[in-house]
C-alpha cells in the first residue's frame, strides 16, 4: 500500500480517538476545564505528564539534534530529564499545597500583589507562546511529508484539530486524549527503533544495539566514529560545544523545566499531594522510555544516512531523498558539478533554509538559489527530519513509517493542547476573574477560556508558520524564559517567607526583560541587521553562552534584583510568612482551592 494512503488510514484514526475522548469528556464547569474536576488517577495523570512533556521537541527533534551534534546533543537529555525530578520531587508538593491552579495564581497569591499576578501572566504567555510555537511546527513538518502539503497547510490542520479537543475538552478532555497519543508516540517511536536495531546489530533492544556490533564485527559507535572522520566531522563521540556553554544550557533546560506553567497544573488533576507524587513517579518511568531510546535512534539514523547518500549519484538515491526534497526541509547542491552527493561539515545553504528556484536540475534535483560556496557540503538536512525519515532510510514496512508520522503528531498536538490550556486559563482566571471582571459568572468564565484558547491558537499557528529556529531550540527558548521569569519567584516564594512583592515583581521583569532582548539580539538579529546576520554574531555572545543556555544567566539575574530590591523595601506582612510556614509541609492537602 501507498505510503500517503496508510498516512492518511493512520492518522485519521488516531485524530478520531482524540476528537472522540474530547467530546466524551468534555467539561462542564470551570474547574474541570482547568484541572480535570481534580478526580484523574494517578496512573492517568503519569501517561497524560509524559505525553504533555514529550512533546515535539523530544519526538521529532531531540534525536535530529543528537544526531547531528553527537555527544554536544545530550545536553537536552540531561537538562529536560533533570529538570523533571526537580519539578517532582522539589517544587509539585508545595504547589499542590498551595492549591492554586496557575503559576500566575500562586504569584498573585503569595505576593499579596496583582501586579505580580500580571508581570507572572505575561511571563506565562511569553513562555506558552514560544514552546507551543515549536509544536506547530513540528505538525507542519509530518504533514508537509506525508500527507504531501506544504507545511503551513500542514500547520493549520494541526491548529484546527487541537483546538477541537482543546477548547472542548478543557483539561479534563486533554487529560484523556493525552493518555492515548501516549500510546500511539511511544509505540510510534519504539517501533522502529526496535526494527533497525536488529537490521545492524542482531540485538532488538535499541539501548543496547546503540553500543552492539555490526556484521562486520566492528562496534556501531566506532563505526559512526569513523565515518564522521572520513567525512571532516568531528568524532560522533566526542563534543565540540564549550563546557560552559553545555552547563548553562543544561541549567536552563533544568531550571526552566521547573517553571513551566503547563507541567505544574498536571499535578493539580490528581485528588491528593500522595496521588501527585505517584504520577510523577510514572511518568518519570513512561520518559524514560523515549528518553533512553533516542540516542539509539540517532546513531542509527546517522549511520545509515551517511551510507546511504554520501558519494552516491543523486539519480541512484532512494526514493525518499526526492520525497523529503520535495517539503523544502532536504536539498541537495552540486558544487563541484560531478552529480555525486558530497557530505561535509558547513552550511550547505545561505541562512537558515535552502530557497528553491521552479528549476530542475540534469540529475533531477530541485535546483537551489542560495548555495553556500564557503565550504565542500553540498547536502542540506533539516535536523527535524531525522526521526521522521529514519524509517524510510532503513527501508522499513509502509506502515511503520505511517505510524511515525501519527506519533509524532501525538507528540506535538498533545503538548500543544496543555499549553494552549495554560494561556486561554492565565487570560479568563489569572486576568478576567482575578483582575478585571471578579464578579463574572461560571458560564462566562468558561467562554472566555474557550475565546481565549481560540485566539490563542491562531497566534500559535503564526509563529508554526514563521518560526525563528528548528522545534527543539524554540522549545529550548522557552525553558529559557521560563527558568528566567518563573523560577526564583517560585523557589523564594517557597522557601524564604520574608521574600517580598517588590523584590519577586522587580526579579521577574530584570530576568524577562534580558532573556527577551538576547534572544532578539542572537536569535532574531533585530540590532544587528535582520535574521541574515544571526551566523556571524556567534563570536560575540556573553561569556560563549548561546541563547539557548543564556536562561541560567537571565535567572541569576533575576535572584540578585530580588533580593536586593526586598533589602530597601518593606517587610512581606505576617499573615503571608505564616501561610509559607505552612506550604512548606506538603502532606495533607486535600482538593484544590476555590477560585
């Protein structure tokens, strides 16, 4: 059967699943839009934490990144990983206790101050916006290939389909379809894994395959080793990235993870501060499944994609080269004019994407207008693919790949679905109801979140369509605002009962306002020339640390303005330094507070 074909067999079933959870689910009242009616199992919540957490970022792009960057792409295993025992086990039981659905609702709260309620909802949108961005346009790039539009089509499909369960459903009706694309992504991903892992090393188990040997009897990793060498790469093995910059880029993946608005209001789902832990702990097993398997995946894909494209003549290339060509995120340049496939370090491209003329080339290639003649590569691979293509490189059965591009529509839509949950609640709870309308009534409440969720997803889209890097470094970005913004006010909020209002609203907005202006400086070149000149301004970053890792920064920035601006202002009062006493034990804690 045609590929398109059992795509579209796949998918359709899958998106029926979810459309039909969101409709038997759908809420009711404000508090099981917000937090599922607070009655959701702890095994239910732990599948729901890991599919909302393994978003695009950890489908499609973490393997891509670590196959391309070897050893230097670890540092997103360790700091998203990290970053979630943080969260479980340091800052989920407080919170719970608290019994506040939002991040902006405990700011707001324990703060005694609106306006730190409304510095928290801007943060909460600055955050939401930027990672729901990337899950966009991971839904873009599945349906730019395989169900063959381009990919802002594929990109309002996913926002049409989402916002059905989405606005719906509410949590509670996310909470459930999130339990199934659990299903479908992990098996979406395992699959394979365990297909190529017995095709090159006769082991199925991919995380032991990764370190097997081949026919040949050398090791894989050896194997890759030299291949990257004989290419002019470095050693798949070895990283190249400066430690500082690793550190500051694992801290702010870690930090930021502790921060995100969409993670934090899964543990209010649960009944009890016992069931919040024992879904942390589940889902903490159900990531470590993906987790532990995408280095495997990556070796695997990088292996056979060098072995299957480099010397080769571009007319004796699988079909799939010419399919992924044809989604603009694969493209192939004939520099030295000898129709063979020349796989170098370097850019093969000017900017960050190839631009393509309405020409065909003599080997049947679509002929690229940007070329960058600096260096020998003349082959462009969109570091989004990688997982996505990898079953087709290893010429894998039809519906394997068919059940790929559903996972990782799965893992895109449900992360997308939690934050679209998060903005649409900071703009009808955290500002109509707590703000500016306090006497709305349920049903208004209700509109407004699903306006909001509406309004929301557009913007997203927008930014699906346009976005400034591939999925897992906008991903990368938002943990960086959210580690800049959300976490020292949290963590003084939690443990230091004398931290005031002017010192956590004056740390949120020194901490935003930087991680904003280096990231529109280093990522968008906005005071240097435009997106053209982002390449040459590497050179210049503060102490080597890129926008990615420049999170760690903006959040130590964030605690100096705290605490300094708390020792010349007036004291946090009584009432408020006894409820932190409180919070600080986290048993007990029955269902959240009324709002």
């Amino acid at each position: 059967m045609d590929i398109q074909i059992m795509t579209y067999i796949i998918v359709g079933i899958t998106f029926a699943l979810y459309i039909g959870i969101a409709i038997w689910s759908r809420a009711g009242s404000t508090k099981e839009f917000y937090v599922a009616g607070g009655g959701v199992s702890p095994l239910a919540n732990g599948l729901a934490t890991a599919a909302d957490w393994m978003s695009a970022a950890s489908f499609i792009s973490m393997a891509g990144i670590i196959s391309t960057q070897g050893y230097d792409g670890s540092v997103y295993l360790m700091g998203w990983t990290g970053g979630y025992v943080l969260l479980a086990l340091l800052l989920a039981p407080y919170l719970r206790k608290f019994g506040k659905f939002t991040v902006p609702d405990f700011i707001g709260d324990r703060y005694y101050s609106n306006t730190a309620r409304t510095v928290a909802i801007v943060a909460a949108l600055f955050v939401s916006f930027t990672y729901v961005a990337g899950q966009m346009r991971g839904v873009g790039v599945v349906f730019s290939r395989f169900l063959e539009v381009d990919v802002t089509t594929g990109v309002i499909i996913g926002m049409v389909i989402v916002l059905i369960y989405a606005v719906l459903g509410g949590m509670k009706g996310i909470t459930y379809t999130q339990v199934a694309q659990y299903c479908v992504l992990i098996f979406a991903f395992m699959v394979p894994a365990f297909f190529i892992s017995w095709m090159l090393t006769d082991n199925f188990i991919p995380q032991i395959g990764m370190g097997g040997k081949l026919a040949d009897d050398t090791y894989l990793l050896d194997k890759l080793n030299q291949l990257n060498q004989e290419l002019g790469f470095a050693s798949y093995t070895d990283g190249s990235k400066s430690k500082v910059d690793v550190f500051f880029i694992t801290a702010a993946l870690m930090l930021g993870t502790a921060g995100l608005p969409h993670v934090i209001v899964r543990f209010f789902t649960v009944p009890k501060v016992r069931d919040a832990r024992k879904s942390a702990g589940y889902a903490l097993l159900f990531i470590a499944i993906l987790y532990t398997t995408a280095p495997a995946i990556s070796v695997f894909a990088r292996t056979n994609l060098i072995q299957t494209v480099e010397g080769k003549s571009y007319s004796e290339l699988p079909q799939w080269v010419s399919n992924w060509e044809q989604t603009h995120l694969l493209a192939w340049t004939d520099k030295n004019g000898d129709g063979k496939v020349q796989y170098r370090p370097g850019p093969a491209v000017t900017g960050k994407a190839p631009k393509f003329s309405n020409e065909v080339g003599e080997q049947g290639n679509l002929i690229v207008s940007n070329p960058d003649n600096s260096n020998e590569n003349e082959l462009f691979v969109d570091r989004d693919i990688i997982v996505l293509a990898n079953p087709e490189i290893a010429n894998l059965p039809v519906w394997v790949i068919a059940l790929v591009a559903a996972g990782g529509l799965a893992a895109a839509l449900s992360t997308a679905a939690g934050l679209l949950l998060v903005i649409s609640t900071s703009i009808s709870h955290d500002l109509l109801k707590k703000q500016w309308m306090p006497d709305i009534s349920e049903r208004g409440e209700l509109l407004s979140a699903r306006f909001s969720a509406f309004i929301a997803v557009c913007v997203a889209g927008y930014f699906g369509i346009n976005p400034p890097d591939y999925v897992a470094a906008v991903v990368a970005l938002a943990f960086g605002l959210a580690a800049a913004s959300f976490f020292p006010a949290i963590i003084l909020g939690i443990f230091m009962k004398k931290m005031n209002k002017e010192g956590a609203v004056a740390g949120m907005i020194a901490g935003l306002g930087l991680m904003i202006f280096y990231i529109l400086k280093f990522k968008f070149g906005v005071f240097d020339g435009g997106m053209s000149a982002t390449a040459g301004l590497k050179e210049s970053w503060w102490f080597g640390i890129s926008p990615e890792g420049f999170g760690t920064i903006a959040m130590l920035f964030n605690l100096a303005v705290s605490l300094i601006v708390m020792r010349f202002t007036p004291e946090t009062p009584e009432d408020v330094q006894e409820l932190v006493e409180d919070i600080r034990i986290p048993s007990g804690a029955g269902d959240a507070q009324a709002h």
